[in-house]
C-alpha cells in the first residue's frame, strides 16, 4: 500500500507547512485512541493543537447516574448486563466490578441483543441491559427492545443512560471558555445522523466541520479539510469519512430510535445539565424502563476530590494538566472515568505519551 | 465505544441475521437496521449490529485518486 504511505506523507507536509494558529476538537473517543495511538498530535506543529471533547459516552455520564446504576446492582434477583466498558468505572463508593466481587450478578456481553439471551434463559429474574451511548448505539438499543416486546419478555428492561451529540457540540460552540475552531465529527455518530447536524452547527457558529473516519490516513485528509476551510474563511459540514457516512445518515437507525426514545434533559460530567441531549424510553416502553420498574431515585452529584475529567472532557485542559494524572491515578488505579475508559482522554494519553511528555 | 469493524456478509439468514466474516472469524450479526444488503458486501458493525454497508465503489475511488495523484505529482 505504498500509494497510502505516499498520500499521508503529503497531507502530513501540507498540514506541517501550516503557519495559523489552530484549535480543532475531536468529540469521538475512538478517534482519541486513534489520534494517540498514530502519534498525529506529536507530528503537527505547536500551531495546531488538536483537543479531546466530551466523545467517550462513559466519560460523559455523570457521577449521579453511575451511583444510581451500582444501587440498581445491589439488588435482589436483578442481573445487570453491560457494556465492557462500564465495570470499572468508579462510582462514590464502589464500581460495578466491587458489586460483583460482592455478590452482584453483572455480567458483560458485546451486543445488546446477548442480554435478552440471558432475559429467555432466567425467567426468574429480572434482566437489565445499561444502555450507554451515542447515536451510534441508540438503534441497536431500540430494536433490542422492540424484540423484547414482540417475543414477551416481561423479565427484560433497559437502564438508559443514552445521549445526543448535536447539543453537547452547540454547547461547546458557545461557550466562550472554550477555545475551537473547526470539528473533527464522529464518524460512526454520523453514520445514523448524517451530516445536517452539523450543517446547523456549522452555519450558526460560523465553525467548519469535518465527518471524519478512523485510519490515520482519514484523521490526516480530516484536519487538512479543515484547515483549507478555516483558510478560506469557510464554515461548511463536510464528509471525509465517504465510504461509510451517507449524507442523510441511516434512516432506517433514526427510525427505530424516533420510534422508541423520546429526547429529554441529561446531566453530563464536565459540561452540566443540556436540554434534550438525554434517550428516554417513551410511553408505550415504559413498562421496560428500568428506572420507573425498580423505582431508582436521581441520585445527588457527588464530584471526586481533584478529579478534572471534566475540564478534561470540554477541551479546557490537557490531561497531563491534571494533579492526579500519572499520580494518584493510573489505569491500573483510576479515580476518574477518563482514565477507566479504554477509550478516555487520560487513559489514551497515558498509554501514548512518552513519559516525559506526562508532566 | 462507537468502535465499529468492517465485516464481509457470507450468508443471509432467517429473522434478519446475517453470518459474517470479520478478518478469518464469523459470526452472527443482525442486519435489520441495512435491509438491502447482499451477500459479499462488506457492512460496518457495531455492537452486534450492521450499521452501513460500506461504499466499496467510494474506497476503491479513492484508491484511484491517490494513484493520479501521484502520477501528476
């Protein structure tokens, strides 16, 4: 693949030839991992800085809601399915991983379509999946739930935690403490939303946008795209990420999550309480809305002591800007999500950077 | 976590299931979010689920770009 090598070298010297000062924001914690694996952010000039945004759904998920999932846990006769990602995630006084070692019965699968396998064969018990992610995930969720339904499976529900991507980016957009000039957007978010979310954004804030994928070659081709149109004083929703994203998204996907989620307000770590931003289970679902089934409180917002995920999550700080970072949290030991998540800010920074760049 | 693979659609099933190939490994998915997808195209899935079928025409257009390119270079 010489041709590849060849086309990346080029966009890697058109970008490093690159004299205006630039903030691009990836909001995608694959593209974190992805960025801090290839080494791009070391290779671009100090003229061009490339930030993390809130694009890890664990990271994102307040302290209260993972508080009230662990209380969930605890319960009688309740098997929470998750989500790999989830179990270490620390809540104020335990994780999911303690819950087990407890006694907890959490089990881990890769498709949500594995809990109601687990729902048919322990009819006894009550199944919940945890619901937690973007766009991307919401479909898979939604016709989970619509097979749930069809088959009768009354020991089934969902805990969903899921959220939007659309509002967290307007807001960070305008928030004049956050210093952006173009978007690296998600590439699988966009694959069911399409690109008018961000022609919206794009034309309002006078900000471009750049649907880009995940091969270092489409990170590359996704900043040299946005730094032709911050040149050309441009602002427009573009597609690299073209042999996946369609320009009106999955329609088939936005279906199934229109039809069973209803957009409500969702808290998220580091950037607040935004308006419909939060996946609700509508009406005729709620028989299989967890929350509502086993009646589980909104739990109070309880921050951990020096932990900067949040800062972390809107761009305002780098991770190695943490006090605890590399410190009194590590993978091994993590006090907040961004270094629990494989996918984190801390987490793929600390796995990347060389030491002395850790500070 | 919105990490997806790209697979190759071996056999279509009942119910919406899809046998795939993902690198030498096949599994089941479903594919009820890309109804029109036929065997031999290459879907992109998430969490058990197809969620695109990916453009081969668009991968390999690029592919030819990237040779003009060069050609002109």
């Amino acid at each position: 693949m010489s041709e590849i090598s060849d086309y990346r070298q080029q966009l890697l010297q058109a970008i490093q030839t690159e004299k205006a000062t630039v903030s691009l924001m990836e909001v995608c914690g694959t593209h974190t991992m992805a960025i801090a694996k290839s080494g791009i952010r070391e290779l671009l000039p100090p003229n061009i800085k490339l930030l993390s945004g809130p694009g890890c759904p664990v990271c994102v998920t307040s302290q209260g809601d993972i508080d009230a999932v662990i209380e969930m846990a605890r319960q009688k006769d309740i098997v929470l399915v998750t989500f790999g990602d989830m179990m270490r995630v620390p809540g104020t006084y335990s994780s999911l991983q303690e819950e087990r070692s407890q006694g907890a019965d959490v089990r881990i699968a890769y498709s949500p379509l594995d809990a109601l396998r687990v729902a048919r064969e322990n009819t006894d018990k009550e199944v919940v999946f945890l619901g937690i992610g973007f766009e991307t995930t919401a479909p898979a969720i939604a016709i989970t739930l619509e097979q749930a339904r069809s088959e009768g499976l009354s020991n089934f529900s969902v805990f969903s935690l899921h959220k939007v991507v659309p509002p967290a980016l307007e807001l960070i957009f305008s928030d004049p403490n956050i210093n952006v000039d173009g978007l690296i957007c998600p590439g699988h978010v966009s694959v069911v939303i399409g690109v008018e979310p961000y022609e919206i954004l794009a034309h309002k804030y006078k900000k471009p946008c750049v649907i880009t994928g995940f091969e270092t070659m489409d990170i590359l081709e996704g900043i040299f795209m946005l730094l032709k149109q911050i040149k050309q004083g441009d602002a427009q929703a573009e597609i690299q990420y073209r042999r996946v994203v369609k320009r009106e998204g999955n329609l088939v996907a936005r279906q199934s999550i229109e039809k069973v989620f209803k957009p409500v307000e969702a808290r998220w770590r580091g950037l607040g309480v935004i308006p419909d931003s939060g996946l609700a289970l509508r009406e005729e679902y709620e028989s299989m809305d967890a929350r509502l089934k086993f009646n589980i409180p909104d739990m109070e917002e309880m921050p951990i002591k020096g932990c900067a995920c949040g800062e972390v999550l809107t761009g305002k700080i780098n991770p190695p800007d943490c006090l605890l970072f590399g410190r009194a949290c590590t993978p091994l030991n993590p006090v907040g999500p961004c270094m629990v998540s494989h996918e984190g800010s801390c987490a793929a920074y600390y796995r990347y950077t060389p030491a002395k760049g850790r500070g | 976590m919105c990490l997806g693979v790209p697979a190759k659609v071996i056999e279509l099933m009942a119910n919406d299931v899809a046998r795939v190939d993902v690198n030498g490994n096949q599994t089941e998915i479903s594919v009820r979010l890309t109804p029109e997808v036929k065997i031999n195209e290459y879907v992109l899935v998430h969490a058990g689920f197809a969620m695109e079928i990916i453009d081969e025409s668009i991968a390999l257009e690029t592919m030819q770009y990237l040779e003009e390119l060069l050609q002109y270079e």
